[in-house]
C-alpha cells in the first residue's frame, strides 16, 4: 500500500506505475486526509471514503 498526502492526489498519476495486471484503488479518507493505492485489499471502503478504480489497461503518462 502506498500513502500519499491529499495534494498530492491530483498528480499521483504523473509518479505511479500501476501494479501489472491488478487494478489499482485509490481511496481517499476523508477522515486522516491520506490517499491510499491498494492492490490487495479491492473491496476496502471506509465510512468516509471516495473510491477511484483504476485498471490496468489504464495508461498515464507523465507530462512534459
């Protein structure tokens, strides 16, 4: 699982490569303001979360 600040949720596409062939999440806690990537919990939803599934086949590449 990797952890990155709320700023940071706007560009983490630019600095992740996604996980093979597995879909990744990110899920934002509202709560702790922390954005998690996970691969291995896919079902994982807080009471405070918003949930962005990203898939594989999914490409994003860093700008400039």
């Amino acid at each position: 699982i990797a952890r990155l600040s709320v700023p940071a949720l706007t560009t983490w596409h630019q600095d992740f490569e996604l996980f093979g062939a597995y879909a990744a999440q990110i899920i934002l806690d509202q709560s702790n303001g922390k954005a998690v990537i996970d691969k291995d919990e896919p079902h994982f939803i807080g009471h405070n979360t918003e949930q962005l599934v990203i898939r594989e086949s999914t490409r994003y590449r860093k700008n400039g």
